[in-house]
C-alpha cells in the first residue's frame, strides 16, 4: 500500500530518553501521521516531530499541576489510552512501556506496537522493588503494577504484530504475553556521533546515561574505586547522591553535557562502561558509532550490541559483589589497542536510522498485506 494512514500512539512526552527517539523517527518516517500521548510538556517533545502531539483530558489536570510531576496521573493513563481518537487511518504504531497499548481498544485499524518492554516493573519483583524507594512506593507501584498486568494482558490479542526492541525484550514478551515478536533494534543517530582518528584515547572510563536505579550506575562507581582507575560520569537522576557517596576522588561527575562534549568524551574515552540491564541502550551503540569500545554487563540488550573481541566484552552477571569485581577485573586489564575503532564503527551502522525506518516500513506493510489478525 503507497502512502498508508498512520497513527502513532506513545506513553507520554514528559522527558526526552530512547522511547521518544524512537518515536520521533516513526514521526519522519510516517510525516503525516499525528503522535497521540495522554500528556506532553514542551521539554520532553522530541523536535523532530512532524507536528505537535495530540494530547487526551488528561492533559487538563496535568497543566494544572504545572507539568511537573505525572505519576499521581499514571492511574488515569489507561481509560485515556482507550478513547483516544485516533481517526480514520489503515493502521495504528504503538509505542509500549507501560500502558500503551490499551490505544489499541481505541481503534479497528490493524495494530503493530513497538514494545520496549513490558512494564518491567510490573513483571519483575526484583525491579519493582529497586524502583520503588521506600515502603511507600512500594505500595503504590504494586498497585499500579496489577493494574500495568491485566491492562497488557488485555490487549494482547488485539495487537496485529508485535515488534521487540531487542532479543532480551522478545523473550520477555514471550515469557509474560505468550506472544511470538520480530526484533527491530531501536534507532541509533550514526550521523551525530562519528569517529575522530585523529583524536587518542587517554587514561579514563566512561558511565553515560540517566543516573536512575535500574542503569546501576552505583556498581560502575564501585568498580572504578576498587579498580583504582578514573571515571567520568555524565548524566543527571536521582541517583547521583548515592552515586557520589560511593564515589573515589578519580571519579568525576559532570551533570548533562552538551552534544558535542559527549561525542568527544566519547572518542577520548578507554572504554563506556555499561552496568545495568538495559532492554536495549542506545548509549552504548552511540559510544561505538565514534569507535568507542563498551564493557558491558552480559545481560539485556547488550548481548545483541556488543560483540565481544570486537566492540567490547561481557562482563558475567550475578549478585552486585560479583558483577563489581567483573567489571573492576576488566578495567584494570582492558586495552583500547585490541579493539579496531573502523570495525566497531562499521558495526555500529546496523543500527542507523535509516536502517530502523525500512525495517518498520516492512513490518507494517507486511501486517496491511496479511489483514487483521484479529476480527
């Protein structure tokens, strides 16, 4: 089908991370198809939308508030979800981490949803619990996540096809939904972050990301205390006091930094350091499109982006002691100079924007060729 008609449905607009990236590319990629959230504020709309979102009712109270906070919200998400007006179109993307796909309800087009994950913190008892913060929110996310479970459960069998953002998420899928996927890896900015060889790696590790919980940016702290070695960490979250508690005095903190500071840290870095179980992580393709070898832990999407020997290696998973110690083995060893900075570049490219919009392209014309999987 030329041209289809496309809506594109997303979580919310309240911060720019990799969800919104990857919704920003559906948006370049469909230009005339409206975004559709609950709620947006302006720092968190992507710029390279086609056109403003389309926001719900429940973006009344959420001004009300002055756009800050959103959580009290979150229970409201789902109803907004399912009336949402999504039009006269030939098929609806989703883009799911949490309540997403209860816009499928909303329409009778074939539905395709991107899944990022399920809601991890609904699924998986350990990572609710290190999400929560408290006896408190542990109180409330166990409510949300009975919520977050029927809701996905329920809407499963409406979704025409369901895309997996890496493997790790597709076993995910098929472990809590019962539902095959195909995996398209999320778009990474190739273009933006390019190699320099001129410029030499120097005598520092790197920790990029938001400082939240579920990224462990803490065991990479400790790691580089017991490994004796310097650290610089860029990125800001709730988890920077904790972070410099643990810290040695050869770790740096820098907060946000500005595009091109990141491409240059970069390519001086000895390696990215990433520690946590990400569903993919965009950061560690971005460290490799300039060439930048990655020491990861084993687990997540990690296993579909770093290819040991070539990008980076694998540190073994366990308990916190045991994934530091791995990652302070590896730092104290690791040597830049094995790794060739035009191969990791090279495999960096596999995961281009342009590559994302021709997979996602197929996946939908494949699912308007079949016809609706549900009647």
């Amino acid at each position: 089908m030329a041209d289809p008609r496309i809506a594109i449905v997303h979580e919310r607009f309240t911060e720019i991370a990799g969800s919104e990236h990857v919704v920003e590319q559906f948006s370049q990629t469909w230009p005339q198809a409206a975004v559709h959230v609950p709620i947006a504020r302006e720092q968190g709309i992507p710029p390279g939308l086609s056109s403003s979102p389309v926001t719900t009712w429940v973006d009344t109270p959420y001004r009300w508030t002055g756009r800050g906070p959103y959580a009290p919200l979150t229970p409201l998400f789902p109803r907004a979800f399912r009336g949402m007006e999504l039009g006269d179109v030939d098929a609806v993307v989703i883009s799911h981490h949490a309540f997403a796909t209860q816009a499928a309800f909303a329409t009778d087009a074939p539905v395709i949803a991107y899944v990022h994950s399920p809601a991890r913190w609904a699924w998986d008892t350990a990572f609710r619990a290190q999400e929560a913060g408290g006896p408190a929110g542990a109180v409330v996310l166990s409510g949300l996540s009975r919520m977050a479970r029927r809701g996905e459960l329920a809407a499963v069998d409406r979704i025409d096809q369901i895309v997996a953002n890496s493997t790790a998420v597709a076993g995910r899928i098929q472990r809590w939904w019962g539902r095959e996927s195909v995996v398209v890896h999320p778009p990474v900015d190739t273009n933006g972050f390019t190699p320099d060889h001129v410029t030499e790696r120097e005598d520092f590790f790197l920790v990029a990301g938001r400082l939240v919980p579920y990224k462990r940016p803490d065991l990479a702290i400790r790691a580089a205390r017991e490994a004796g070695v310097r650290l610089v960490v860029v990125g800001d979250g709730r988890s920077m006091e904790t972070c410099r508690e643990l810290a040695s005095d050869d770790t740096v903190f820098l907060g946000r930094v500005p595009h091109d500071q990141l491409v240059d840290l970069y390519r001086r870095t000895r390696a990215l350091i990433m520690p946590g179980v990400e569903d993919f992580g965009i950061v560690p393709v971005e460290a490799m499109a300039t060439g930048a070898p990655v020491i990861a832990l084993g687990e997540g999407g990690a296993l579909d982006t770093v290819v040991p020997g070539t990008t980076g290696m694998l540190v073994p998973s366990g308990d916190d002691d045991t994934v530091v110690a791995g990652l302070a083995a590896a730092m104290k060893t690791f040597d830049p100079r094995e790794y060739d900075p035009r191969r990791i570049r090279e495999w960096a490219e596999r995961f281009s924007r342009k590559n994302f919009g021709a997979e996602m392209v197929r996946v939908v014309e494949g699912v308007l060729e079949r016809g609706r999987r549900v009647e």
